[in-house]
C-alpha cells in the first residue's frame, strides 16, 4: 500500500527534538509565531505524495532511513564508527539536504525564472508580444521538469563530490539546546561565505542537529585541521549553541522545532530581517537590458550572519588572503585552475580601472595589496591539492 503522507525530513530524525508525548513546540514564519499548542513530531515535514504516487521513492527512502537511523543512534550515544557507517552520515546529510520541499521550491522557481526570461528574449526577437500564456507555459514545464523526486535521485551522482570530507559530531553539555528544522542542514563556507557553496569547493561545510545535545558536522578537513582525525568534541559553549540555533532559524524554509519554547526568543527582528533578506537574496537575478542577451546570476546560500565556529577556523594564511583575492577552487583538482588563479590579480586590476563610484572602489585593495593576495591564494591553492595527492607542479 502506497503511503500518502510522504517525509521530506524523516519521523526516525524528528522524534529526537520531541518531548515524550511525543510533540514538540514548532515556531511558524509564514503565521509570524508560535504555534498556541505543541504539536505531534509526525505531522511535520510531510506532503501527500510528495515523491510520487507510485510509492518507488518512498519505499527506496524508508529502506534507507533504516540504516541512518541506526547510524544516529551509534553517533549520538558517542560509539565508535567505521569508515563505512562514517559514510552512511555523509550520505544522510546530502540526501536530507537535497529532498525537502526548501530545496525543490527553490531550484523549481530558479528553473521558472530562467524559462521566464528565455521566452522574453524570444518573444522580443521575433516580434512577439509575451503574454499571460506565454508565462503560464513557463511555469508548467519549470514544475514538470524540477520534481522531488528528480532532486533525491540527483544525491546519489553527488556522492563522489563529499566523500573526501571529515566528520565531527560534537556533544554540547549547555543549559541551552539544539532546535531543528524542516530545512534541517546548514550549509557554509568561512573561506568563501556567499560564493563557495559547491559540494566540491574548499572550506565547505554542512551543520545539522542529530539530537537537541549533538551536531553532526561534515567539513574540509583538509582546510580547518583542528580536529583532524578526531570524530567525537565535546563543548560547553552557551553561545555556540544560539548561533547554530539562530543559522537554523535563518535558514529554515517555513517551521523550526524544540521541546523547549525558550529557544524561540531568538527569534528577534534582527534575525528576521536576516531570514527575509537571505530569502531574497537567493532570488535568480539578470543583469542587462532587457529584450537584449543578459548575466543570469543563480545565487548560492549564505547569510549576512556569520559566527566563527572553533572547529571551522581558518588556517592563519588564508586568513590573510583579501577577500577579493580569494576563489572557490574545487578540492578535486581540473586541469586549466592554475591559469585561471595566475590570471586572477590582472582580471582584479581590470576592475580597478572601471569608472566605479568611491564607496565601491574602496572595496578592492590597492594593487600591491591585490598582487600579493593572489599570489598566495595561487601558492596556498596548489599546497592544498599536493596535500589532496595531486601532482602540482
């Protein structure tokens, strides 16, 4: 039998942020509030048929969340893991990341506005006026060929691309606790910030609460080596705690949950006007007259909220690269990345000469800022993949 109520963030994962009613209370953004009553953990997260009515997915997802299950429970009661139960937390942190409804909205309305502003250029081309239709047209074929389905299969290519990185579940021992979400997997990048949100760009790291006590992390070890090597860090930082919380809220899609209603008075106008901002910002943009060729620009996430996290500290030497300076250069080294860095201050000077305003140009460094910057993201970089394995010269 075919269920109906399809998850989008499994009941095994919720059920560790409800009380033993089995409910938890669950603040709503599209309501501007709390909801008056807790409500149970397994009417959240859940859309009918969601992944399709043939029940395919669902059953191949319910197969697999057998095995995350048992592989939280090991990481939250702090059991030493292998390398194949490491992968099974890679594994569910990318499949969670890639099938809520956040994620399928989000690509679905980029696919929208892509097809939106193809037709408009045609239409304009050919002398043809574009029409509610026309636009009715576009919206049917981006829902057609974005699906959830589409975007949980998608996961198992992407695999290959997080593999190399480390794991880090730390216990927090606070009086504070960890909140969750219906969008429960954080991406950031301290390197990169608002560019380098690629699953194979260096420094990228992925925060997700297994537990109100502990923090599942998937990180470039290769870059923030504190804890290289170690999978268990215990913590007792109080504040630590309202930042994952308050990169929970701002990153969430519609509801965060908690047992504990006080995690809720984070929820200030300062974190909403965040949210709201980071919403549109990941808006798709194009730069250009329109009815002529123009720069799609696909936003990836970050937020104007940033807390240094102790176990994804960067390394004094890329802390010295201007930002300007810096690229999201891929872990896996391609062939043609040492051109493209070596070309990187001249590329950099070329802005300098642009007839920019004041406030904008001092935003670049001078130019022997500039040189020296792009040098040592070019040395950093190739000391980085010869520490992959790569044979750089």
């Amino acid at each position: 039998m075919v269920k109906k109520k399809q998850h989008y963030v499994p009941k095994f994962y919720l059920r560790y942020f409800a009380n033993s009613e089995n409910k938890f209370y669950a603040y709503d953004f599209e309501r501007n509030g709390l909801l008056s009553n807790c409500v149970y953990y397994e009417s959240q997260c859940q859309k009918k048929f969601f992944y399709g009515e043939d029940g395919v997915l669902e059953d191949q997802l319910s197969q697999k969340e057998g095995a995350w299950a048992a592989i939280c429970r090991k990481a939250i009661a702090g059991n030493a893991l292998n390398e194949a139960e490491i992968f099974l937390l890679k594994e569910f942190v990318l499949y969670q990341k890639q099938r809520t409804s956040d994620n399928h909205n989000r690509l679905r309305k980029e696919r929208e506005a892509i097809l939106i502003e193809c037709a408009r250029l045609l239409y304009s081309h050919r002398g043809w006026q574009f029409n509610e239709a026309a636009e009715q047209y576009c919206e049917r074929r981006a829902t057609e060929e974005i699906t959830p389905a589409e975007n949980v299969l998608i996961a198992t290519e992407l695999l290959d691309y997080i593999k190399d990185l480390g794991v880090l579940i730390v216990h927090y021992s606070t009086g504070n606790i960890l909140l969750t979400s219906d969008s429960p997997v954080v991406t950031l990048n301290p390197f990169m910030k608002f560019q380098g949100f690629g699953y194979d760009n260096v420094g990228v790291a992925f925060l997700m609460p297994l537990s109100p006590r502990d923090l599942l992390v998937i990180y470039d070890d290769c870059l923030y080596k504190k804890n290289k090597g170690s999978i268990y860090f215990e913590s007792g930082n109080e504040e630590e705690v309202k930042c994952i919380n308050r990169y929970e809220i701002i990153h969430s899609d519609r509801m965060v949950f908690s047992a504990d209603a006080a995690n809720f008075d984070l929820v200030t106008e300062e974190i909403l006007d965040i949210r709201q901002g980071e919403k549109k910002r990941r808006e798709t943009q194009f730069l250009g007259p329109e009815g002529n060729q123009r720069l799609i620009i696909s936003q990836a996430e970050g937020s104007e909220f940033y807390y240094e996290l102790p176990y994804l500290i960067l390394p004094r030497e890329y802390r010295r690269i201007p930002y300007n300076c810096r690229e999201a250069i891929p872990r896996h080294f391609e062939k043609g990345w040492e051109e493209k860095l070596a070309m990187k201050y001249q590329v950099l000077c070329m802005a300098k000469k642009l007839p920019l305003n004041q406030e904008t140009d001092n935003l670049l460094p001078s130019k022997t800022d500039l040189k020296i910057g792009c040098r040592r993201m070019e040395n950093l970089a190739r000391i980085y993949w010869k520490e992959k394995g790569y044979n750089i010269q």
